[in-house]
C-alpha cells in the first residue's frame, strides 16, 4: 500500500481551496447583492400599504402608482432619457475635474511635508464651505451654462478624494518605505511599488465619497439656470405642485448614484484583488 506524505496531502487541499476560492468570492457576492435588494423590496411594499391604506395623504407623499404613472408619461414622451443623460454627463464630467485635481494635490501633500504645511491650511478651509455659497460666485464667474455647473460638482468631489489620498500617503507603514530606502529606490521607484499600492485603498474610499458628493452636488448646481436634468425635474416638481415628479427623482437619483458607485467598487476589486484582508475572507467562506 502506497503512504501518501502528509505534505503532498496538504498541498493538494491547499490547490484544491485557491482553486474554488473565486468561485465562492463570487458566490458571495451574488448572494450579497440579491439580499440588497431584500430592504428596498420591503420599504416599496410598506409604502404601497400605507398609501393604500389612506395613511399617506397622495398631495403629501403619492403613491408608488402616481410616481411610476408620472416617470412612464416622461418616458414616452422621450424627456426622462435626456434628463437623466445630461445629469450623468455632468457628474461624470465633474467628479474627472475633481479628481484629477485632488489626486495632484493630495499626491504633494501626502508625499511632500513642506507643500501639506504650505497648501493644506487652506484646503482645509475650504472644505468648510458649503456648497451652495459657490453658486453666486462661479455664476459670475463662470455663467449660468454648463461651466459652473461642472466646476460646482468638482468642488464637491475634491475634498473627499483629497483627504482620503493625502492621508492614506500619510499612513503607509513606515517599515515598507524603510525598506525601500534600505534597496535604494528612487523617489519614483518608491511611488511605484510601495507608496501607490500601499495607498490604494483609501484612496477608492475617496473616490467612492467624492462621487456619492458629485451626485449630491448636481442638484444645487441644477438650480444655476438649468432647463434639463433631475434636477431640474424635481425642482419643476415642486414647481408645479406634483410630488410624483419629486419623489421620482429622488428614486432616479438613488438608482443612478448606484448603479455608478458599483461600477467604481467593480474598478477598485480588480485593482485590488492582491489584497488578502478581511471581506476577502468572508468572500471566500461565504460568510
């Protein structure tokens, strides 16, 4: 009888485990995201209940009905698509201006001590602004056409991917830069393979804030002029007394923010896949 070495066993399980472990990873996340829907699902049938049962006046806060009755009328006749289109066009361009911004200026505070003492006081300061007290000044600035829109959205993304960059530099293991130092990396070589993949993480946490802030962001600067987007709309639904049409974008706006921050966590996974964390644990046992 042939003994097999306990060795060879224990490598054979351990091929067998790395060969199912993507397999469980995206086992779990489809379980994850049909037990996402588990909350929306039950907040839209307590809705449709209490507007049935008269406890929600319909001019207060309408029916699931109105609202679907309202966004297939603007469906059909061809306006929703384009509302949601420019809307989109303008996050997508703002949060790109606002990213590329922040990441400039978050790489030289977080790696530079003398441009963090130089430039983040002030940055900092800013960031206490609120947001609508932008809009006199980019419209005088700026116009009220798409510029100001666009610059007002930017301003919102910044801070987040600024801080998460400047301080996930910041908080790299100061033994992986030693021992770069130590096999004399260059300042480019340091970047390259410990400093950027170390910060990696919290920089698609700033990414991910900052593009929840552009979507917040795109209805105040709706408010600057514009005659399309969800913005827009929901304004015109206040406007003009139809609820449906508010709440409806609060919807379309919940969706899109959505369906735009899981295409961005989808970017972040692949990116960082060689990470062995936590969720990566509890993606590989299902738990």
């Amino acid at each position: 009888m042939t003994i097999i070495p306990a060795t060879e066993i224990a490598a054979v399980e351990a091929r067998a485990e790395a060969a199912a472990a993507p397999e469980n990873a995206r086992a779990a996340r489809r379980g994850a995201r049909w037990r996402g829907l588990a909350l929306p699902l039950a907040l839209a049938a307590a809705w449709f209940a209490l507007s049935e049962s008269g406890v929600f006046s319909s001019q207060i806060f309408p029916s699931p009905q109105a609202v679907l009755r309202d966004l297939w009328r603007l469906t059909a006749n061809g306006q929703l698509a384009g509302h949601i289109a420019i809307t989109s066009w303008r996050v997508a361009l703002g949060f790109v201006a606002g990213t590329l911004a922040a990441t400039a200026l978050g790489a030289a505070t977080g790696y530079s001590r003398r441009a963090r003492e130089f430039l983040d006081p002030t940055i900092q300061a800013l960031k206490a602004v609120p947001s609508l007290a932008w809009v006199p000044l980019f419209i005088l600035w700026f116009g009220i056409f798409e510029t100001s829109k666009i610059a007002l959205i930017a301003v919102g993304v910044f801070f987040p991917v600024y801080l998460n960059l400047m301080t996930g530099l910041q908080g790299v293991d100061r033994r992986l830069v030693e021992v770069g130092l130590v096999n004399n990396f260059g300042a480019f070589d340091l970047i390259r393979h410990i400093l950027a993949p170390a910060t990696l993480p919290s920089y698609f946490t700033g990414l991910r804030a900052g593009l929840a802030l552009g979507w917040m962001f795109v209805i105040a600067a709706e408010l600057m002029g514009a005659s399309q987007g969800l913005g827009f709309l929901m304004i015109d639904g206040e406007m003009t007394g139809r609820p449906a049409i508010i709440v409806g974008s609060l919807i379309l706006f919940a969706i899109a923010g959505k369906l735009s921050d899981a295409l961005l966590v989808a970017v972040g996974r692949r990116l960082l896949s060689w990470q062995d964390d936590f969720a990566s644990l509890q993606d590989r046992e299902g738990a």
